[in-house]
C-alpha cells in the first residue's frame, strides 16, 4: 500500500502528545476556570477521627507557621502563601518550576491539602478522585458514565497514577510520556481484564515482535485508545468488533477505517487497493466481506506488532480451551501463502493481474 498524504498526515499527527487522530473525537474541552470548592482548612474538631495529620502540627507548636503558639488564637502565618510550604518542602519549588504546572497548586498547595489534619491521605481536602472530578467534570462523566472502564483509573494512586497534580516535565502533567506509562503498568504476566481474558504484557510482546503497526511505532497508543474511558471495546476510540467473527459492516471497523481505505474490503475484484489479491480477485474482500460470519482482520493480522510483515500474526487463539491455530503464512515474490490451518495450503499472486497457479 502506498502512503496516501491522508496517512503521512496522520502519522505526522501522531507525535507523541499529538491530537486524537480521530474527526470524531472532539478536541479535549479545557475546565471552565473551575474554582474551588468551599472547604475549612481549619484543624478537624477535637473528637473527629483523624486519617493523617501533618507532622509539625502533630509537634503541637503553631507557631512553627503561625505568628503565636496559642492554640486557641495562634494568628497569622508567619510566611504566605506556597512560600510556607516550600520552607520545608524544598523539592516542591523545583517541582512547581517545571515546565507544565497545575493552576490549583501555583494558587495554593491548600487547595487540595489541609496543612493540619485530614481524614483523607496525604492530607486531601476530600477523597482524591472526588476532588479531581470537583473541577475537571468532563473527565468525571467520561470516566463514570464509560461502557468500558479503565481499572487505572481506581486502582494505587488512581488519577495519579498518571498525572502529577502539582508539576511535571510532560505535558497534560503526566508523570512519564504516555507511551511508557502505558507500556510500564501493562508489563505483568497473568493480568486479567476482569472477564477472563488475559491480558498482553507489552514489554516482553513488543521485545519480542519487531514489526510495529506505525502508529505503535509513533509511541501514540492514543490514536486509538481512550484512557479514561470509552463506548467501546477494549477502551478503543472508534468501533471494532470484538469476536473472531462478525457481520461485515464497515461501520464495525471504524477504527481501522478511520486510517485505512474500506474500498480494501469492500471491492470485490481490484489490482490496485491491495495486495492480498490472487490476480484481481480481493482477497480482503473474500474472508471479510460476508454476512454473517466474516472473518475480522484479527485473524491475520496483530494490531500492536508481530514477527512478519505486514503485521501477519503467527497463530490465532481457538475456542475458550486457549489452542492457538498457527497461520503458517509465508510471503513470497509477488504473493504469499497460508498452510493447513483455515484450509489446505493456499496461495495468492499479486503480480500483473495473474492468479495463482492451481496445483
Ligand atoms: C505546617 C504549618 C502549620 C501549622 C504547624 C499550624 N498551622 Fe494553622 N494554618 C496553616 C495554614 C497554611 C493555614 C491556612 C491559612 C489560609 O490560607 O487561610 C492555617 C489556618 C489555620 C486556621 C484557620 C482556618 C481557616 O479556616 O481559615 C486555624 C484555626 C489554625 N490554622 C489553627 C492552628 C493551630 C491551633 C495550630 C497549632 C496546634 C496550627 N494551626 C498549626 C498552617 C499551619
Ligand atoms: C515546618 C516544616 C513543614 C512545613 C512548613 C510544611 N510541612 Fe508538610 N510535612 C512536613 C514533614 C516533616 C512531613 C512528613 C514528611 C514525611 O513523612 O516524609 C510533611 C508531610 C506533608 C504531607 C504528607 C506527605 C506524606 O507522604 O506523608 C503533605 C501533603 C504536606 N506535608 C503538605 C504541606 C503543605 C501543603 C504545606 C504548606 C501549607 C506544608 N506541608 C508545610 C513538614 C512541613
Ligand atoms: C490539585 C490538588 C493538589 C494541589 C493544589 C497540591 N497537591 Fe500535593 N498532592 C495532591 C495529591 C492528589 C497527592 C497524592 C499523590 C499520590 O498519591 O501520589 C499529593 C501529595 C503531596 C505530597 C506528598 C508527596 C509524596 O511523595 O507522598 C506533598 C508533600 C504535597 N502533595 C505537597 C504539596 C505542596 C507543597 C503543594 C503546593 C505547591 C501541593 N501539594 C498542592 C494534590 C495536590
Ligand atoms: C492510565 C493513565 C491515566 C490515568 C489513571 C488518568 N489519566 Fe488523565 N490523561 C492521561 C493521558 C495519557 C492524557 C493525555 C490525553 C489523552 O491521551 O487522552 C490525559 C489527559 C487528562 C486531562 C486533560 C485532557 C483531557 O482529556 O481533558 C485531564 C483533565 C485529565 N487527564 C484528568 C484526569 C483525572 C481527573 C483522572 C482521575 C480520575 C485521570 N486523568 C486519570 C492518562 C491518565
Ligand atoms: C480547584 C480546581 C482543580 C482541582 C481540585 C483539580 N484541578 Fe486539574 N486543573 C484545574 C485547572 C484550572 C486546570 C487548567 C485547565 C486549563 O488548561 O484550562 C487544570 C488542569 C489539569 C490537567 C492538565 C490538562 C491539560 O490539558 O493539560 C490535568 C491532567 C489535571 N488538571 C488533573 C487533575 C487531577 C488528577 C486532579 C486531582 C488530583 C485535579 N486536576 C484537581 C483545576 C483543578
Ligand atoms: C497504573 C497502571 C495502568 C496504567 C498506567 C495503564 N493501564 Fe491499562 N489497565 C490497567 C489494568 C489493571 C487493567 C485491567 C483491568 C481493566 O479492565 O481495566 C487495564 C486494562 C486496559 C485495557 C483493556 C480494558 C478492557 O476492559 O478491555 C486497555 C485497552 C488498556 N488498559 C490500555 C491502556 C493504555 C492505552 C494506557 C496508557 C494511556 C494504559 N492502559 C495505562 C492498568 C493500567
Ligand atoms: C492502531 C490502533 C491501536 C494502537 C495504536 C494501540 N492499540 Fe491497543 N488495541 C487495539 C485493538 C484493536 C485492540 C483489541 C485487539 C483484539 O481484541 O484483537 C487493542 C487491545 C489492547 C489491550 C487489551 C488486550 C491485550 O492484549 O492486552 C491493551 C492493554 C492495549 N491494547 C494497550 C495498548 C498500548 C499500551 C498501546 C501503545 C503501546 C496500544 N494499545 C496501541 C488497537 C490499538
Ligand atoms: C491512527 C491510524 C491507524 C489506525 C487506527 C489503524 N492503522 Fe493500520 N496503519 C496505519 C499506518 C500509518 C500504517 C503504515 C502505512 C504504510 O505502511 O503504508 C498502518 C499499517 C497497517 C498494516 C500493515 C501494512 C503493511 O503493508 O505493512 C496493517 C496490516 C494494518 N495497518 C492494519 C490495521 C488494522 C487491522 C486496524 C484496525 C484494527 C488498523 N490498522 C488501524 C495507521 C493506522
Ligand atoms: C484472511 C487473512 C486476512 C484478513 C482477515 C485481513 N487481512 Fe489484511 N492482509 C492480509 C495479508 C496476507 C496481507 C499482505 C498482502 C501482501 O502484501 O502480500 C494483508 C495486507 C493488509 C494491509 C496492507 C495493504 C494491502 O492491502 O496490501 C492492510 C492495511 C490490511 N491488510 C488491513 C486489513 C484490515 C483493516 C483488515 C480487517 C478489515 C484485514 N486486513 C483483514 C491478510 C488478511
């Protein structure tokens, strides 16, 4: 396939931060200047349990930051502002001078942390997912109205996992570029997507398959995943069907087809859309174009890396008992050839419009 300008554009687009390659995926909307909610930064009321409480305040001195050690009237502070913190929390004024920085924290580091006590951890104002949707409510619909969730999102550090709430050198305060976020969390053996499925450890699978789709090669798993949340299958940003056989509509391919031309599947005699043709006769369209059960382009193809090229995987998993088919697919000058799995060896000829030989 050569590279038509749409797709030189879209791995162009697909720069490490780059925007949603997708038309349909409307631009972030940024937070209408959220302001903060009301909360007392005041010690809890005597008799209140206490989750956390901050060590100089534990040390019953007040006035290590205000101007008396009165408890009852221990007034101003002796520093304003962030500077107070900075005081002791010297790696903090070089955490806000990073490049990307959070507005709430250059505001007030008591935005989101009581400097006395908490009921919360690390002295939250509220539980922390609960104050990050109180101003970001577009990730709080997305995240809890989603079909599919993201477990990352609620699991360890939840939103910060990812994101730093104070500062950080990457934008949109992630703590890592996303393609190593993403890459590190899913880089455990056995992990199950909750419905028994297995999920991919991608640093040993991406070691080991060196034939990475582009837009994994552009380190944008972005381009086709949604990280808070999505409608569709496996988090994805358009629609894919989920079995090994489905109903050909071009619609349950939006994915694909949001960068690739449908006329590959939809055509049934070419010589010019694709290559996995006998002669003229498509064989994109032959296994997938069908009414009922239409093979989807995971029998064939890895969408994150494999061995051949072209993305050939090596088997397909069979049945609910883990078989793994092996394709036995061999390329060769002008074509290539399938082996004994779907059917007796098969093979294509792409070249001048002549089919393969029958044997
Ligand atoms: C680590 C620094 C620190 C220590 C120690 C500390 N405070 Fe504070 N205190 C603050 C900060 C910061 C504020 C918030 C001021 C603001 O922004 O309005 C504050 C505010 C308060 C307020 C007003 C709360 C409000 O809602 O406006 C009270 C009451 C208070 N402190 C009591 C105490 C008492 C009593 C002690 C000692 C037992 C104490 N603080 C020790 C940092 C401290
Ligand atoms: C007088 C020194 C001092 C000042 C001033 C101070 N802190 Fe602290 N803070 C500490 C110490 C000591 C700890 C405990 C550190 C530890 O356990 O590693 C701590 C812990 C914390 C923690 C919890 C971190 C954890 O993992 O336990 C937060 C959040 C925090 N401070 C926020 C603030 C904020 C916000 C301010 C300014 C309003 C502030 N601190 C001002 C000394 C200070
Ligand atoms: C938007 C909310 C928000 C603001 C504003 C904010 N923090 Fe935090 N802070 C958090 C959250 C959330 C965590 C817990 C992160 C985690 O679990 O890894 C945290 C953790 C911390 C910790 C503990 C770090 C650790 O390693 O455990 C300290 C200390 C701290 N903040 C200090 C500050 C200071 C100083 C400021 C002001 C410059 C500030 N924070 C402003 C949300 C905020
Ligand atoms: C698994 C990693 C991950 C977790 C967990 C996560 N995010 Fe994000 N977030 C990202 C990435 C990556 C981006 C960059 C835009 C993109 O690729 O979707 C982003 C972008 C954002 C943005 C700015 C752009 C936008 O889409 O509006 C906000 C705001 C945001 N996240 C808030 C949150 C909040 C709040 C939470 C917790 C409920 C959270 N995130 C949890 C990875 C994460
Ligand atoms: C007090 C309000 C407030 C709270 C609480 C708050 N944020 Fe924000 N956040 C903002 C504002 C304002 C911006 C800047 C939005 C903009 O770019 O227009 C922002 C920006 C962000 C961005 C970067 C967006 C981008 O496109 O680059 C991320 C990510 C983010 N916040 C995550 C969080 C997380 C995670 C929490 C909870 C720990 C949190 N926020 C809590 C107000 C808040
Ligand atoms: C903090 C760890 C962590 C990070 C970071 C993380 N994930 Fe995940 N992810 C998980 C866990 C745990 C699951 C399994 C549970 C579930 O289904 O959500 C999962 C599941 C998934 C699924 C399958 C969802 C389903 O239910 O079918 C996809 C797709 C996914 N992650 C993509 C990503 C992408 C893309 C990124 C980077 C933006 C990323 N993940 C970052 C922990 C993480
Ligand atoms: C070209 C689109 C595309 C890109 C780019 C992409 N993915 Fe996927 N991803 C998919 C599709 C399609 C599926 C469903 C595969 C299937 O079921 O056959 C999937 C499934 C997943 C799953 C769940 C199934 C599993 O095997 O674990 C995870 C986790 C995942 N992707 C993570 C990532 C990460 C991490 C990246 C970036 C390195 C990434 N994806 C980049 C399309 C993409
Ligand atoms: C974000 C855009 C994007 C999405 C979404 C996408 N692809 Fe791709 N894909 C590309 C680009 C760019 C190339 C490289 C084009 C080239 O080599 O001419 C490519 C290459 C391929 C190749 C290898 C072509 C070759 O000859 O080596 C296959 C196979 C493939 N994609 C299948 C898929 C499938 C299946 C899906 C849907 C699950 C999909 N793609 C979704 C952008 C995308
Ligand atoms: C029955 C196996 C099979 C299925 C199913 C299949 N492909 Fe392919 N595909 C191939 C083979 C084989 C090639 C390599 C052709 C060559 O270059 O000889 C290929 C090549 C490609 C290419 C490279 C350009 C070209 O057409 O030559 C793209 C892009 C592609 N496939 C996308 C898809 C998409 C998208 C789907 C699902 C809608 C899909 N394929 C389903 C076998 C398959």
């Amino acid at each position: 396939m050569a590279m038509t300008p749409k797709l030189q554009a879209l791995l162009a687009a697909a720069t490490l931060l780059g925007a949603p390659a997708f038309a349909a995926d409307a631009p972030a909307k940024k937070p209408a200047k959220p302001a903060a909610p009301a909360h007392s930064l005041a010690p809890l009321p005597l008799g209140e349990k206490v989750g956390w409480s901050h060590a100089p305040f534990e040390a019953g001195d007040c006035s290590i930051c205000h101007a008396k050690n009165d408890p009852k009237n221990p007034g101003p502070l002796t520093k304003t502002g962030n500077e107070l913190c900075f005081t002791c929390h010297e790696e903090f004024a070089e955490i806000m001078a990073r490049k990307v920085k959070h507005p709430p924290a250059v505001q007030a580091c008591t935005n989101c942390h009581n400097p006395h006590n908490s009921r919360e951890r690390k002295l939250l104002v509220a539980e922390q997912t609960a104050l990050c949707f109180g101003c970001h409510a577009d990730i709080k619909g997305i995240s809890e109205k989603a079909r599919v969730k993201h477990a990352a999102l609620t699991t360890g550090s939840k939103c910060a996992n990812c994101h730093n709430p104070h500062g950080a050198h990457v934008e949109h305060l992630l703590v890592q570029l996303p393609f190593d976020l993403c890459v590190n969390c899913h880089s455990k053996d056995g992990v199950s997507d909750g419905r028994g499925s297995t999920l991919t450890n991608f640093t040993k699978w991406l070691e080991a398959n060196k034939v990475w789709h582009a837009p994994v090669e552009a380190k944008d798993c972005s381009a086709c995943h949604k990280t808070h949340g999505s409608e569709n299958f496996r988090l994805l940003v358009a629609e894919y069907p989920a079995k090994f056989y489905a109903p050909y509509d071009p619609k349950n391919y939006a994915l694909c087809f949001g960068c690739h031309n449908d006329k590959v599947v939809s055509e049934p005699e070419t010589t010019t859309l694709t290559n996995f043709r006998d002669g003229s006769r498509n064989l994109h369209y032959l296994h997938v174009n069908k009414a009922d059960r239409g093979r989807t382009c995971r029998a064939c193809h890895e969408v994150h890396a494999a061995q051949q090229d072209h993305q050939i995987r090596d088997g397909v998993p069979y049945g609910t008992k883990g078989w793994v088919l092996k394709l036995n697919y061999t390329k060769t000058p002008g074509g290539g050839s399938c082996a004994k799995t779907c059917h007796e060896t098969k093979s294509y000829n792409n070249q001048a419009g002549q089919p393969a030989k029958k044997k």
